[in-house]
C-alpha cells in the first residue's frame, strides 16, 4: 500500500509535489482507514482539476517509475524522462521519484533520480516505526564513478563482500541506467526481492481503454463470480448472472504450429492471451484442471437468456472490466490499483456505488483505490473523507501543484460539489473572463 509518491521535474512538475495516503484527524468513515506500524493510511483517494492541470502526469510518473524498476523503460536519453520544459534551468536539474509504501508488513522508501538521461543516485531502506531506516542500497556517482553499498556498511564489512560490492558497482557502470533494484532483484540480493515484486505485482497502473487480459480467468474462481454476480445484480444493470463458456484449445485453434506457439506463450507469460473471432473476444489460457482452454464471457439476463460480452453496452463492459480490480482490493492485502479518469464510460452513480462497495467492505483485508477523475458527482462527503480528496491545478508559469482538500478545513456537511465548480478549493480560476477575450476586436 503507497504512503506518499512524491516527483520532481517531470512533465508540469517543477518543483517536488508529494501525493500521500495519510489519513487525517477526521472521525467519520473508520473503515477507510488501514493502520499499520502506527500509521493510519487511507483507503482510498480521489484526484480532481482541470483539463491539463497535472493529475494524470502524476499517474504517468507512477506508471514511469513502476517501468523503470520492472525493466519496460530503459531510459536512454532525456526524451524518457521530459522535464520541466518551461524554465530553461531545468534541463540541468534531476528528474527524481519517491515513494513510501507498505508490502507483508514492511515500510520500504525507494528514491531514484536522474539528470540528463542518467542515473545519478538510487537507493531503497526499510523505515520503522520510530523512523529509524536500515539501508538496503544507497547507489550513487562519484567522479563518474558508480559507488555502490549493499546493507549497513560496518567495520565488521568483510573484505569479500566490499570486492562483490565492487564488482556490482562496476557492472551497473556498464549496464547503463538499469535500476539495481531490478538488477539486484535478478541476483537474488537479500532484500530486494520482496519490494521489486510489490512494483511487479502489487502495483496497478489502469489507464482509459485498459482491458484486463485475466478478467475471463477470473470469472473461474467460484468466490470471485459469487462476489462479481451480487455486485452486477446490485447495480441494477438487467444481469442476473455471468458465466464462462470453453472449449478446448486443441478444439478451437486446431492442430498445427499455431496451436503448438499458444500453448508455449501462455506457459511463459504471466497472462492470458487475447484473441477475437468476429466481435467475440476470448481468452487463451490454463483453467483449474491444467487444460488449455478458450474461454469467453456470457451474461444472463431474464434468468435464462444469454448474451455475448460484445451484445452488452460498452459502459457494461467497462463496469465488468473493473469488477477485477474492485473484488481484488477488497480482498487482497497490500495491492494498489491507480486508476486514470476511472469514470469513462460509466454512469457516475454506477461508480459511486462500486466506490462505495469497496470502501464498506472494511479495512481488515484490503488494498487502495486510487483515481483522477471529473465527475463532480463523486464529490460527496457522504461517500469520501476530506482527507480522501486531492486537488490538482496549474499556475500561470505552467507549474503543476497538488493538495489536498484538508488544507481548508471544509465542515463534513458543505456541498462540496457546489464549492468546487464555483472554484472555492483554487487559487486559480477555470476560465478567462469571457468580457477579457475582446470579441468585437
């Protein structure tokens, strides 16, 4: 689970802003708050602005940063990583992500930075509860050098393991801007593994248009389709019931090299693979029983008549493509899913109402939701906390900044909604006075 992310000198970002999931004094809503290590953190979070103003910047510097440590991105120039480009001074400043997070009930704080292209410090501690740290890695560059300290350096450092730190420096030098918590994570290096795989799994980046390779795997898990079905019949939608309908893989692609290439792709990848026969999408994968199966969705309404998933309006399949990810954060510990403009397609009541199966769900195991979105509707503090709502807009320099609605003070029962249209939570207005475009001119 993300305590803070924090970016500087990317895109709209100039100085450093920090995004975080700390909850606040408030009394209401109990359940949305996770505690762990005396720290009480937020369930949930919403990111609200204007077009352009910074928020889903700051998801795509998640989404970089979480690139870099999986491998995905290797940044090679400064195009990668476009800085601030407003101010001519900052192509010459570091572009530097941080982030704090909980994983198996260990506080990990990751910092990474470059310039020009370049890493140029790195390093990953365990944070506990008195805020003592205990040093992982600390990589940093001296005299175009790579220097490299792998856990706490002691006088009990033995001479071995200051020649093997040696030799990890010197091929990090070669290896260019690989990140050596992934490097690291290949070697096997004691305590590196546990935070590399919460980048690698626990982190979830969706953007708009996402469709999630698993979700037709998912609908196997009998405790995930009951959870899926009481959902989909709560909102109303005319669905009664989802079931998956397979056939054998051998029986749907028939023999020959296609075949033989499938099975070898989903024995390597971690996903199933996508395929479409007309306007029906299906899923290519190992059920339960370790059978290659095709599979596709078909939803039930009027208790026996059957639809195919591409017969549902593109707003059901986007609810159906999010059930997923809704049921995996009430259920799963430590998971986090980023979700950028979560309304699309979706009716706002519809996505109040999943925000709000979430979040009643309680705190005892569960993950976050974090999202940007315009929908004002969501504005409610019947459904969020104050401390649950962020703010993102843009100066007159082009400069992004970030806050929370906490900042001012705003009582439980104020029309919050009302407050932001009428642009009481800025400090800079929407729009131009249209009298000040000088029309007849």
């Amino acid at each position: 689970m993300i305590i803070y992310f924090a970016v500087t000198n990317f895109k709209s970002f100039k100085e450093r802003v920090e995004f975080n999931m700390l909850a606040g004094n408030y009394k209401r809503f109990q359940e949305h708050i996770y505690s762990e290590q005396s720290l009480n953190l937020l369930r949930c979070s919403a990111m609200y602005g204007n077009n352009g103003a910074g928020k889903s910047n700051l998801i795509l510097a998640m989404e970089k940063l979480q690139e870099i440590v999986k491998g995905v991105l290797e940044v090679e120039n400064v195009d990668d990583l476009p800085y601030f480009k407003l101010d001519p001074i900052c192509i010459d400043q570091p572009t530097v992500f941080e982030i704090e997070f909980f994983f198996h009930g260990i506080r990990y704080s990751y910092y990474i930075s470059f310039l020009k292209g370049k890493i140029i410090e790195e390093w990953l501690v365990k944070v506990f509860q008195n805020n003592k740290t205990e040093n992982i890695f600390n990589r940093t560059i001296k005299n175009n050098k790579t220097i490299l300290v792998v856990g706490e350096k002691s006088k009990k450092t033995t001479t071995k393991e200051l020649m093997r730190m040696e030799i990890y420096a010197e091929e990090l030098s070669k290896k260019g801007n690989k990140p050596f918590l992934l490097d690291g994570f290949e070697k096997e290096v004691n305590g590196l593994i546990e935070p590399f795989l919460w980048f690698y799994f626990y982190l979830k980046i969706v953007r708009p248009g996402y469709s999630y390779p698993s979700k037709i795997k998912s609908f196997e898990d009998d405790n995930f389709k009951d959870k899926a079905k009481k959902i989909l019949t709560s909102l109303c939608l005319g669905i009664d019931d989802i079931k998956i309908e397979s056939v054998p893989l051998d029986d749907f692609l028939g023999k020959g090299d296609d075949i033989k290439s499938a099975k070898d792709e989903i024995d390597k990848s971690h996903f199933p693979k996508i395929v479409k026969k007309g306007k029906i999408e299906y899923s290519l994968y190992k059920n339960q029983k370790d059978e290659y199966v095709a599979a596709k969705i078909v939803t039930v309404h009027n208790q026996n008549v059957d639809f195919d998933f591409f017969e549902e309006s593109t707003g059901t399949q986007k609810i159906i493509e999010l059930l997923p990810s809704i049921i995996s954060a009430i259920v799963e510990k430590d998971i986090t899913y980023v979700f950028d403009e979560i309304e699309t397609s979706k009716h706002p009541e519809v996505i109040k109402e999943l925000l709000r199966i979430f979040l009643n769900a309680g705190n005892t195991h569960s993950g976050q939701i974090i999202f940007s979105t315009h929908e004002c509707n969501l504005l409610d503090l019947d459904l969020l906390r104050q401390d649950e709502i962020w703010f993102a807009e843009k100066d007159q320099k082009g400069v992004s900044h970030i806050y929370s609605l906490s900042d001012f003070k705003p009582r439980f029962d104020k029309d919050i909604r009302k407050g932001y249209l009428e642009g009481q939570f800025t400090k800079i207005p929407f729009f131009t006075n249209p009298k000040e475009l000088n029309w007849n001119e």
